[in-house]
C-alpha cells in the first residue's frame, strides 16, 4: 500500500539544490499522509496532528544531508514521528518518569510496521480492543468514539444519566488500555 | 492536591451523582478505591476536545494506567470515521514551506514556528499535488477544484465515477454493516461513505463539495459533517438545512453486491497519477463532472 521511497544521492552545495528538493518532496508526498494519520492515532485530535507532522517533517529536513542512501528512510521517518510523539507525551502530559518507562516498555512505542499506519488497521486495532471489552463498556465507546455520539446522546441512548456515562467511558478507557497491554 | 481523598471516596456517589433511580452502572464496574469525579471529569474534557480535534487541556500527572486511558481515547477517536484524514490544505501549506529553502532553514531551528497555516484549497491543489497524493496510494485529502462554483451545479444523480471508465473494487463484507449503518472507506483514489438502506448498499464520495475537506459522520445526527466550515450533508447527500450555505449535494459512487462484498465503482489504478481529465474528476472530489 505504501511505497517506499528512495532519496537520491545529493551533494549539499547549490547545484545539486534541485535534486535535493526533489528529494524531499518524494519523501514528503510518499509519507506525509501516512505520518500524519500515525501521530493522529497517538494524540487523537487534529491541532496536536498537524504540529507534530509538521515537526516530524522540519526534523527530518534537517537530518536528510546525514541521512542519504538509507536503506530504508521511511523506516527512520517513522523513528523520527515517535521521538517527537514521545517528547511531546513527555512534556505535555508531565508523565512521570516511571509512567513513561512503563508505557514504553509495554510497547506502546513500538516498532512501527506499514501495517499500522493504515486506516484499517488502526480500525481492527480498536475493534479487536473493543470486542474483548464487556458489553456495555464496548457499548459506551462505541457511541462515544465509532459514531461520534455527544455525552446526551450516548446517555439517552444507553438510559444512563450523563454522569453515568462519563463513570462508564472512564473504566471502558481504562480496561481497553489494559486490554490492549496484554495484547502487544 | 486532590480535593477528595480516594479513601473516602464512596463509590456508589460517583457512579450515580444525583441520579437516584436510574439504572445502576453494570456489576462487572467495581469501583475502584483511587477512582474521583476528577478522573471522570478529567477524561472526559479530554473526549470533547478530541472529538472538537482541538488540542487537549494537560491533564494532571497521570500514572500508567491513566495514560493508557488516555491513549486508548486517541486511538477511538483516530478509529471515528473520517477523522484521521489530514485536512488537503495543511498537506499543502507545510509541503510549501518544506520546498521553499528559505522558510526550511528559518524553521529548522524554531519548531514551535512549524504550524503552518491554514490556506484555501482553491487552485493549490490542481495538478500535482493530487497526482503525487494519489501516488502513495492510500486515501489522500487532495481534491482538484477548478472554479466549479461558476459552473451549473450537478445533480444528486450524477455519478462520481462515470460508467465505464472506473473499476470495482471490494469494500466491505455486506454482513458487516447493520440495516442503517454507515461505514467509510478509502480506496486507492477515492474515500466515501457506504450506508446500508433498507433497499441495499449506497455510497457517496467523503469530500465536501464546498472546500474539499475529509468529511465525518456524525451517527447523532446522522449527517456528514465538514469539520472546516460547518457544513452538513445529510445521510443521503443532499445539503443539510444546518449548513452555513447551501452546499452541492455529495457526488454518489456506484455499489453492488456480489460474492457477498459490496462493491464500488472508482477510478482505476494508474489514472489517479497521469492527471488525465479522468483523474482529475475521479480524485477525492472534483465534484462536478461539467468541469472536465
């Protein structure tokens, strides 16, 4: 589904600028969507989605001089995509130091496949989740996040007041995530 | 810190504030003792502000457990259809300051700087930025606009791909989506909407006919909602009344179903990256087949 993209061996100085841009923009074009989507997974909205794909980007500019006949530069595009996902969890989250190790010991950085950037996948991956789930915390997600449901519909829906519905998305949250630790 | 002490902290007052009567919550939710309204609070401002795509409020210090809370909700919401697609004119924007070497050394040492900034989509995306987002071929956000607001509107009929010149191809197992159910998928070239009616399977392409944006659906409502304008489009395509103005009805893509898959009639490989008039209605959007 994706294709790998291969940069060209450039030289730095002025003449070769042409081919360095052309460069660029093939990795930009190749990636940019299936960055993008990558980070939207981890922060979940689209403001947080389009800084960090812009950093990733800005980085990967920076470092493409050092980075030339990569085997695989898609591979480091990705490295790159999780320290900045990484330094911003860090820093935006305050996530103790020990919370963090955790998460990145239970592979929640792990190693990225092209599988994981497509939006099947990311898909499977949360029915896969939801479906381990007890009926109504699968319940409450599903209309929170699958169809989008508002907090007053989700309640009306499952006969809960909202606060019920807010008790219930949080403990659904929290089984999926461990559900989700135990499958990795 | 914390208001409540958790040890205090009676589950059942949190389960049901003020709700006396209502149902309880399911047994299986035995409370636990760390759990306060703060938590529940907490997560679900965050909900909101994913499901707005609006960057979230820092949460206090969270443990693991809380993060993964947390990261489950940014994995849900990246699983609501539709809403993980970048919007066309952000991939724009920051491909231009990527390729202009000025701006690229400016920024290489400010990232905070590196939020581009919004920009219409009129005319930038003509040629080949839609051919190369095609080319990497998952769903790309590029749709070709080509002054189509001068041209007569086309009507609900209008095919997005016409006879003869797409291709089928297998979305979705017909036993997957409920009597009522919408589900989006992205093709090569193409993303949409696929919704079971009671007379069968029916599609319509996923982009908003004002301004090409990805749109999303929205199962309260039962709309496709454009998270750039606010726009509406109801299920069946036409403008919805909640819409700012009155928007070109969502161009329909073809279905059957056969050996138990739906299919749908979209450009075929190899068009999408030619810029042939074909690609250039057949790509995300480029909703009025008058243009070519």
């Amino acid at each position: 589904m994706l294709r790998k993209s291969r940069i060209q061996d450039h030289n730095p100085d002025a003449s070769n600028q042409t081919s360095g841009n052309h460069s660029l923009q093939r990795l930009y074009e190749d990636n940019v969507i299936a960055i993008y989507r990558f980070i939207y997974a981890k922060v979940g909205n689209r403001e947080e989605a389009e800084d960090l794909t812009s950093q990733v980007f800005m980085k990967a500019l920076r470092g493409l001089d050092q980075k030339r006949d990569l085997p695989s530069i898609q591979s480091w595009l990705f490295q790159v995509a999780r320290t900045v996902v990484a330094d911003h969890w860090r820093a935006f989250y305050r996530l103790r130091a020990d919370s963090l190790d955790d998460l990145l010991d239970a592979g929640w950085e792990s190693p990225l496949d092209d599988a994981h950037t497509s939006p099947e996948r990311v898909e499977e991956r949360a029915n896969r989740i939801l479906k381990r789930l007890p009926a109504r915390y699968q319940e409450v997600l599903t209309y929170r996040f699958l169809l989008n449901f508002s907090i007053r519909e989700t309640a009306e829906k499952m006969r809960l007041t909202e606060a019920n519905v807010k008790v219930l998305q949080f403990r659904a949250l929290k089984k999926a995530g461990r559900i989700d630790l135990e499958s990795l | 810190m914390d208001p409540r002490d958790p040890r205090d902290n009676n589950p059942n007052d949190e389960q049901a504030p003020a709700s006396d009567g209502e149902p309880a919550l399911d047994a299986e939710d035995t409370p636990p003792a760390t759990e306060t309204v703060e938590h529940y609070v907490g997560l679900h401002q965050h909900i909101e502000r994913l499901r707005a795509d609006k960057r979230p409020q820092a949460p206090p210090e969270l443990n693991a457990d809380e993060a993964r809370a947390y990261q489950m909700a940014a994995l849900l919401r990246a699983a609501t259809p539709g809403a993980d697609l970048p919007d066309p004119g952000f991939v724009a924007a920051l491909r231009d300051r990527l390729m202009r070497p000025a701006a690229a050394s400016a920024l290489a040492g400010d990232p905070v700087a590196s939020r581009p900034k919004r920009v219409g989509r009129r005319g930038l995306l003509s040629g080949g930025l839609a051919a190369a987002a095609a080319a990497v071929g998952v769903a790309a956000g590029v749709a070709v606009e080509r002054g189509h607001e001068t041209k007569p509107p086309a009507t609900v009929e209008t095919p997005l791909v016409p006879p003869g010149s797409g291709i089928w191809v297998s979305v979705a197992k017909a036993d997957m989506i409920p009597l009522g159910g919408v589900m989006h998928f992205s093709t090569d070239y193409i993303v949409g909407f696929l919704r079971h009616t009671p007379t069968g399977f029916a599609a319509l392409s996923g982009v908003c006919t004002h301004m090409s944006c990805f749109l999303q659906w929205n199962g309260g409502t039962r709309t496709y909602d454009c998270p750039c304008h606010g726009g509406q489009f109801t299920e069946t395509g036409e403008s919805a009344s909640t819409s700012p103005i009155w928007y070109r009805p969502l161009p329909q893509i073809q279905t059957k179903v056969e050996d138990g898959h739906v299919w749908v009639y979209v450009v075929p490989p190899g068009v999408g990256s030619t810029n042939t008039p074909a690609a250039g209605s057949g790509g995300y959007g480029a909703p009025d087949p008058t243009n070519r």
